[in-house]
C-alpha cells in the first residue's frame, strides 16, 4: 500500500452515467458512501435523459456526500461519460455504472496500481449481484468482437479491454487519448474502443484481480438501441485503429443492416481525419494489440 500524508492525498472524481435506472442510483451511492477509502472523493452523476425519475432524489434529500448532478437530453452512453469527465475536478477519474455495489479499500486497492507506475487504467474483478459466484476479470474479444470475460489471473494482469461498468484512469491520461469516441452513436463499443486506444497509444490496462465490485447484469437496456447504432460504432472503431483487412472483416460482421450505407455514414462524419491521427501518435499498431492479447481476427 501507498502511504501518501492526508495533505497530499488527491481529489477522485467518482463519474456515474444514469438512464432509467429505477432504485440503483441510490443503492449505488449508499454503498458508494459506505465504504471506506482515504481518498477525498467527489461524484459526479450525469443523468443523461432518464424518464423515471431516478435521480430526482439528488434534488430534494441531502447527501452522505456532496453529489454533482448534470442532466442532459439523451445524449448517449459515450457522450454521458465524456461530459462527466470535462466536469471532474479529480486528479483521478473512476468510471462507475449506476448499479454497483462497493468493498472497503476498493478506490485505493486499484489506485496503487497506478501510483507505483505498474498500469495506466485500472479495472476490478467484476461478480454479478445476483449471482456473486461468477466473476470476470477483464475482458478480450472474439472472432466476431464480441465480449469475452476473462478467467482469474494470479496477480494483477494486463487485460485487452476494461470492462466501462467501473475503471479508474487518471485525469490526464483520459484528455491525452481524447476520451471515449466523440463520434460514437447511442451505445455499443466504447469500452472495446477506448481500450484499444489506449494500449495502441503507449498506455496500459490492468486489472486487479483482489478488487472486487458487484455489478447488476440488467435485463432490459435503458437506450433505445438499433442494429445500426451498434454496427456505426465497430465500424468507426475499424477505421480509426484498423489495418484496411481488419476494416473489410469487421464490414462482413454487418448482418442486419446494409454495410454499405452503415459504412457510408461512418465516412460522413470525420473518421478519416481521426484515423490520420491516431496513426500518427500510436506507440503499437492493430496486429501487436491482436496478436498481444491472441484475437483471432
């Protein structure tokens, strides 16, 4: 453990993304407030369009701690977070999802992996709520780019993607990789994006596999999201951190929506401009991230 004075302990902004989230923003706050960190903390929740009224309470009852509300109009999952982040004051920012459940110490636990200069991004082990069992540790993608949960590692390891449901990552790092994809539709793919951004970029995903947060795997998703949404994202991850044979075999992974008009509009709005960039800063290119974490794609 890192023994830093109390005066010199740095701000972490805790940002929460919510949509429809019923009673999970309180659970989640409750048990947010419950366990123990030496870290000043402040939280940001960032309500983007919800209809239920889930965080109408933050309006009219106090707070365990002081709590940050923004509203926005439904501005998508990626978009939410972007602004959270733009609006922290933390030295640290910790990504949470609305339906979490916390153990002492986590915030610090994972914090340590990036004060000595092991990672850049930190993830927990991740349980189900209801099934507390079953428990991933990171994840990796398929031939498909579809989610896989990675199996217990020893130690704490690098992991291909950190699961967006809760990671810390400093501050600075988020701004130097510009955040989560500004043109991102709706939902789908940030957490994969991001992540290959930053192993691609020079920085690195761990996960620490003594840290562990309880996350409600729900079963109806709170966006209105469409195949074409979902297909937007891969594709302009594609085209912003793919080789032109890995762009092709992510277009052929468009099954129910036309891949020539999906591929169209990504064309439209700048991937080309970003792609430029991106290729020029990069430490790694797409076949060592693949071939790092053994993709077969």
């Amino acid at each position: 453990m890192i023994h830093l004075s109390t005066e010199r302990l740095p701000l972490i902004s805790i940002i929460i993304p919510a949509k429809n989230e019923g009673d999970n923003v309180r659970s989640t706050l409750t048990s947010l407030y419950e366990s123990k960190t030496r870290y000043p903390l402040e939280i940001v929740v960032v309500d983007d369009g919800s209809s239920d009224n889930c965080c109408l309470f933050l309006k009219t009852e106090p707070q365990a701690m002081p709590v940050r509300l923004i509203s926005t109009p439904g501005i998508g999952a990626a978009p939410a977070r972007n602004l959270g982040a733009e609006q922290a004051n933390g030295e640290y920012l910790i990504f949470c999802d609305a339906h979490l459940t916390f153990e002492h110490y986590w915030i610090d636990r994972l914090l340590e992996l990036i004060l000595t200069r092991t990672a850049d991004a930190v993830a927990p082990a991740v349980g189900s709520i209801t099934e507390p069992h079953k428990v991933g540790y990171g994840q990796k993608v398929d031939e498909r780019l579809e989610v896989l949960w990675n199996s217990q590692p020893y130690r704490p390891s690098p992991v291909a993607i950190l699961p967006g449901g809760c990671f810390v990552i400093p501050k600075s790092v988020f701004m130097d990789i510009g955040g989560f994809d500004r043109g991102f539709q709706v939902w789908g793919y940030e957490d994969i994006e991001i992540s290959i951004k930053l192993w691609l970029f020079g920085y690195r995903c761990f996960v620490h596999p003594n840290v562990k947060i309880l996350h409600l795997f729900r079963q109806i998703h709170p966006y209105t999201v469409t195949h074409k949404h979902v297909y937007y994202n891969m594709l302009r991850m594609a085209y912003s951190h793919f080789n032109e044979s890995r762009i092709a075999a992510s277009k052929k992974l468009i099954i129910h929506a036309n891949a020539d008009e999906v591929e169209q509009d990504v064309l439209k709005f700048g991937v080309a401009a970003q792609r430029f960039r991106y290729f020029t800063r990069r430490k790694h290119d797409d076949d060592w991230w693949f071939r790092e974490f053994r993709i077969p794609f």
